[in-house]
C-alpha cells in the first residue's frame, strides 16, 4: 500500500462528511475550542477537556496536535519543531499528519506560519501578533511536585495558596545557592494563576511575557489545556533579590552560523555547540538579513 | 476585665448521636492565656479544632476581634477561615508531625509560614526565619536540616516558631508538652511561657495536665463530658476545686 493510499483512508474514516477538515470530527474539535475558549478567558487556568485517541501515543504531543487541529483552517500555514528542531522524528511525523490529513500548507519558517507546534522551545524569531504557538505539554501542574492530591491542588489554584510552592524554591536556593529548576519554569499568569512553562528552556520564558502572540498549551494524556492570551503578563517565580536569570554558556557559539546569543545545544561528539533553532540557524547561514538583525539586537 | 479577643458563646458540636461538646462558653483576652483542663474525650480538643476551623461546629457563636472588628467565626467561607490560619490564628498541636512538613529544613517550615503572608524577599525570609528559631533556642546551624533529622523537643520548638512567625492574635496550643520526657517538657514550657509573655498574643491551653495549665494560664475551665463544669482563676481552681470532678482531677494530679 503506498503512502498517498494510507492517508486517504485516514481521511475517510475520520471524516464521515466530505467538508471536514483532519482527523478530528467536529464535534470534538468543537469540544477543545470550547475548552481553549474557557483557557483563554482565563489565563493560566488548567481547563480540563475529552482528549481523544490520537495516532500518535499520549505522551508524544497528542496534546499539542489536538489543540492545533482543532485551531487549524485551510488558510493557515503550519510549522512543527522538536527541541527547535523542524527535522526531528516527532516534529516531521506530526507535521505531515496535520498536512496530510487537513491539507493545509506547512513551512519550517517561523515569519511564516500561522500556527507553530512546538516541543520544548520558542523559535528564536519575533513571534507577531496573530500567530498562534501551540506547546505539547507533558506535565501541566506546576504544583504537582509539592502536593499530589488533586482536590488539594484544586483548592489551592482556587485560593492563589501558593506558600508551598515557594517553600520548594526556598529549600531549592538553600540547598543548591540557585533555583536548579531548568527548564518548565514556573511563572505567575496574569497575576493570578501559577503555570507550568511545559519543558521549554528558562532561555525561553521571557517571552511568554507580554507577547504579541497566542500561546496554546495541550495535555493529552493529562487531559488539560490552558493558555497565554497576548499581552498578558508571565514572570517567573523568583525571590525580590534573587534575580530570574536564563541559561548562559560563557563563550559558546554556534559552529554552524558563529551566533551567541541564540538557545545553544551542546554537540559532545564535535565538541562544541549548536543552534537549537535550525530553521533559523540556517537561515542565518544563508546571509538572511532579518536572521542577522534578531541575534545582534540580543548582543546589543 | 480587658477586652476579650476571643469569645465563644454556647458552642455545641455533635457527631452523631455524640455530643463532643455542650454549650461552651469562655474569653480571652489578648496578653491572657486561658487554659481548658479535662481528660481526653472531655471535649476540649473538639473546641479548639472548631475554633481553628477544622472541624464545623453544630451549633453556637465564636467572634474573633482583630483591628478592633469582630468577625464571626462561624459564618466565614471555609476559604476565609484558612486565610486567617496564615497569620491571625495559630495552632500548635501536640504530635510536631501535624504541624510541621518533616521533609523541609527548619528555616522551611517557617518560610511556609511567611511565604503564605506574602513575604518575597530570600534575605529577610531567612532572617525573619533565624531570628525566630533564635528566640525558641534552636541552633542556627540546624536551620537548613530536614526537621524529620530532629528530636521530639526541638520540633516543637520549631513548631512553636513557626505558630507565632507572623504574630498571630490568637494562639491554640493542644497539650503542647504531651509527648516530650518531663526534662524536655519543662524546658518547652518555659520557652512557652516567655514567648506568651512577650507576645501579647491570646492563647487558648488545652491539657488533661494540671501542671501545665498552672504554668501557662492564669485562668481555666474544667471540662468533663463535653460541659464546662467549673471555671475560675486556675490557682483557686487547684486549690479548693468546687465541683466533684474538679476535685478528683486535682486528687489526681497530686497522685
């Protein structure tokens, strides 16, 4: 059976009606823009929502790729990263799902694409208003390391009782000088709920705050979504004079496009480091000036 | 007589067919430490957890004066009754683990405290926290173990620093010594003691312990299946108790 075969049959069973759009029937994609409706009127509320049964295993971003199917529209245009990273297994798997069964365009750049679904990281380029970031969330309660009872979880989002939770980053600076917590940062939305940033990287945290863009975050297996509306504030839980600060490799610069001041992976078996971003680092490779101009406005 | 600070009139709690405690009413003043005496099932825990706000009451009023506004108890939401544990009521219970999270350090379980009055800052946090420890005589070199690697005595100690971290209007003490070696005991009755002093803070003394209520409370009640049966200044109460059960308590006590 070819490939273009396999994924009609998909689009026939998931639709009954000629006009429906992706694996999602209506109804359900109904459902989770009920919820993110709910999540969007209240910012870094975890709303709960039916997910579904997903060709690809919970736990594998069949949060994320609910929420971007239930967004999705013929004119827009998506781009799926893993860790940065549009080539990843995962991310081209997930991408060619959403193109194949919706047929809506797909790009690797992030000026472009209307709808980004993302694992673990923001792409390095200035997101604009009207473009939507969707973020696979494994674990979407911050509190979950400080309590595991979910009534008790419930009461103490319901009552902003969050002592606990900076109890943990109390202990976690006595005991290690620093907040160790590297990445699902937890921040403080719109001054009232606190959130779990997904495993994106602290680097990327500052940009939740007051972004132009929508932020859409989905849990499959935990069954929860919530959101980022633009202009709305997101800061990192820090003590007054123990100052929020990113990660930072002293010295460190791409080997592919020279840039220091981008989200860098280490590469052990080149001995050095690499752009997190490909799309972007390419670009840069590639003279594009827009590219050049984002990682010197940083240097600056 | 001062102004009380807490007044609870006719307060009744019912499990069931058992009634845990009957039209119970007492005051406290601040700067007053009043002592409830009785043996255990006489009731007197049940009217500290209904005023703490763990258990609802059946029945009967309890007013709180803080800022010189009355509160009713009773009728606040449950949520409203928890915000008043973080810094108006305190409570100290006689097993540490009850009050205490034994897997955080010391100077912790004190920020909880304060992190929950919205304290911010890491610095004064932890000089809030080192200064109250100071005062309950628990070294400062201990302030960053887990409290679950202290002894019986020094949990309560931290215990205590930890009810009084945000200067509570009310402080509920439930047989603060019970469980501690008498050599121990009558060290954190001493600490008890001063810090009642120097506070100015109203507390309530639940014990089935004549001693101790002698020690911390100038006046008590006698409690005996859920009834307030005698009431009066505690060193007449030890000294010529009227009613039966009082005087077969006061027997006991001097064994």
């Amino acid at each position: 059976m070819s490939h273009a075969t396999w994924t009609t049959s998909v689009v026939e069973l998931a639709s009954g009606e000629p006009d429906e759009l992706g694996h999602l029937d209506e109804q359900s994609k109904r459902d989770i823009r009920h919820a993110l409706l709910t999540a969007v009127a209240v910012p870094g509320y975890q709303v709960p929502f039916a997910s579904k049964e997903m060709p690809v295993a919970r736990g594998w971003g069949s949060g994320g790729l609910q929420v971007t199917l239930a967004v999705v529209g013929t004119e827009d245009v998506v781009k799926v990263i893993d860790q940065g990273d549009d080539d990843g297994v995962n991310a081209a798997n997930l991408r060619r799902l959403i193109a194949t069964t919706t047929g809506t365009a797909h790009t690797t750049d992030a000026r472009t694409a209307t709808i980004i679904q993302t694992r673990h990281r923001i792409p390095e380029d200035r997101l604009r208003p009207g473009q939507i970031l969707v973020l696979q969330v494994p674990v979407p309660e911050p509190l979950r390391g400080v309590e595991r009872d979910m009534r008790e979880l419930c009461r103490m989002h319901a009552e902003g009782d969050y002592a606990r939770m900076w109890v943990s980053l109390y202990e976690d600076v006595v005991r290690h000088g620093v907040i160790t917590r590297t990445t699902g940062y937890p921040v403080l939305v719109g001054g009232r709920y606190v959130m779990a940033t997904t495993p994106i990287p602290r680097f990327d945290v500052p940009k939740l705050h007051e972004a132009p863009f929508l932020s859409l975050f989905g849990a499959g297996r935990e069954k929860r979504v919530y959101a980022v509306p633009p202009h709305t504030s997101v800061e990192p839980l820090t003590f007054e004079d123990l100052p929020f600060e990113v990660e930072r490799t002293p010295g460190a610069a791409c080997l592919l496009c020279g840039a220091k001041e981008s989200y860098l992976v280490e590469v052990p078996e080149r001995d050095g480091w690499i752009c997190s971003d490909t799309a972007w680092c390419a670009r840069r490779r590639d003279g594009d000036e827009e590219a050049e101009l984002v990682s010197e406005a940083r240097d600056a | 007589m001062r102004d009380w600070t807490l007044r609870l009139n006719g307060l009744t709690k019912r499990f069931g067919a058992v009634t845990a405690c009957e039209e119970v009413d007492l005051e406290v003043a601040a700067g007053e430490a009043l002592g409830i005496i009785g043996e255990s099932g006489s009731g007197k825990s049940t009217v500290l957890r209904c005023i703490a706000g763990d258990l609802p009451p059946t029945s009967g009023k309890a007013q709180l004066r803080v800022a010189g506004e009355a509160l009713r108890l009773f009728d606040l939401s449950p949520t409203e009754r928890r915000r008043l544990r973080v810094s108006t009521i305190s409570v100290v219970h006689q097993d540490p683990v009850d009050g205490l999270d034994l897997r955080l350090s010391a100077g912790g379980n004190i920020a909880e405290r304060l992190t929950a009055a919205g304290w911010r800052h890491f610095g004064r946090i932890r000089a809030r926290a080192a200064e109250l420890l100071e005062q309950v005589e628990v070294p400062l070199g201990r302030m960053d173990d887990p409290v679950g690697t202290f002894s019986g005595g020094m949990r309560q100690r931290v215990q205590l620093a930890k009810a009084v971290a945000n200067d509570p209007a009310l402080l509920l003490l439930d047989e603060p010594t019970t469980g501690l070696d008498a050599s121990v005991a009558a060290g954190v009755l001493d600490l008890i003691r001063s810090l009642l002093e120097e506070s100015g803070v109203a507390s309530l003394v639940v014990s089935h312990d004549m001693g101790v209520v002698s020690m911390l409370a100038s006046r008590a009640v006698v409690m005996h299946h859920g009834r307030i049966v005698e009431a009066g200044l505690t060193d007449q109460l030890l000294e010529d108790p009227h009613h039966a059960y009082s005087q077969w308590l006061v027997a006991a006590a001097r064994g």
